[in-house]
C-alpha cells in the first residue's frame, strides 16, 4: 500500500487533550470568572462540590481561637455598638415622639382652618351675612331675579347664609336650570 505523502498521523491521546479538553478547562475558567464577577461565592461552591466527591479530602476553612487580648477588644468594640445602637433607639423615640405632634398640630390647623371663613366668601367684598339679611327682606320674585344674574360662587354662599325655608322660597322662583345648578354646588359644598 502507499503512504499518503506529507500528511502525518497524530497520536490520538494528543487529539482528543487538544480537541476536548483544553477548550472544556478553557471554557470552564472563563465561566467561573464571569460567575464571580457576577457575584457567586465561587470558592465557596467548589469547596461544597468536591466535598461532596468521594476520595478527596473535606476542605476546611481554619478557624483561630481569638487570643485574651482579641476577645477584650472585641467585647469593647461590641459594648461601644451596643451604646450606639441604644443612643440611636432614643433619638428615634424623640422623632417618633416630634412626629406626634406635628400630626397633632396639622390637625388642629385643619380644624381651625375649616372654622374660619373661606377665602370665597372674603373675596365677596362685603360680609355675607349682610348680603344674606338683604335677601331675607326681600320679596322672592326680587331675590331670584338678583340670583339668576349673580356669579355662581357668590349665589351659592348667600344661599347657604340662608335658612331652607328662604332658600327654598327663592329658589322656587329662579329658572329650573339655575336653580339645580346652584342646589348641585350646595351640596358639593357640604
């Protein structure tokens, strides 16, 4: 038979190292640096994993017995965490404690402000009650015809100055649309 010229035979053993493993173990680095990067306890997961494997030894991490002194600086950096930790809950209780009574006084703001008039009725120029005792003493046909040409805003506060027994009186006298117009915004108001 003839030999092929210029072409050699490699040692299978060779191939198989250069074709399979070399990229696997390749491979293999690359992947676990890209885990630790990523974060994973690399280390942590190859000690479990050949611990697992029969025939290796259990890889131990040393553990050292703190010495006197250790233990005392130790202790010492505990007791300073600890007044710390203890300072720190009592400023929060104090804050706490501030907190309550802002809320408190945000509502006794908001109840002092819903007893004082509204700026609405300050902007009337007039006092409201006045303008209401106007439209007391007046004859119904009057005040409506007065009501339907008023600004919305204005008729609603005067309305509501006044008793259902006059309100109803005027407003019986006012065009149906105006008068749900301005009952609607009554009612929105409460």
């Amino acid at each position: 038979m003839e030999k092929k010229q210029g072409t050699k035979r490699q040692h299978p053993i060779l191939t198989f190292f250069f074709v399979v493993v070399v990229p696997l173990a390749v491979l293999t680095v690359i992947g676990l640096g890209i885990a630790a990067a990523a974060g994973v306890d690399v280390t942590g997961w190859i000690k479990e994993k050949a611990g697992r494997v029969a025939g290796t030894p259990q890889l131990e991490e040393k553990t050292e017995t703190p010495t006197p002194a250790d233990q005392q600086q130790m202790d010492s950096v505990i007791a300073d965490k600890d007044e710390e930790i203890e300072q720190l809950n009592e400023e929060i209780s104090g804050l706490e404690f501030d907190l309550a009574q802002l809320k408190q006084e945000i509502l006794q703001l908001e109840k002092n402000q819903e007893r004082q008039p509204s700026q609405n009725e300050e902007a009337g120029g007039d006092n409201a009650d006045d303008i209401s005792k106007s439209f007391r003493n007046m004859d119904e046909d009057q005040a409506a015809a007065i009501m339907e040409s008023m600004e919305t805003s204005s008729a609603v506060l005067i309305l509501e100055d006044l008793s259902s027994k006059e309100r109803g009186r005027i407003l019986g006298e006012i065009t149906p649309e105006r008068a749900a117009e301005l009952t609607q915004l009554m009612m929105e108001n409460d």
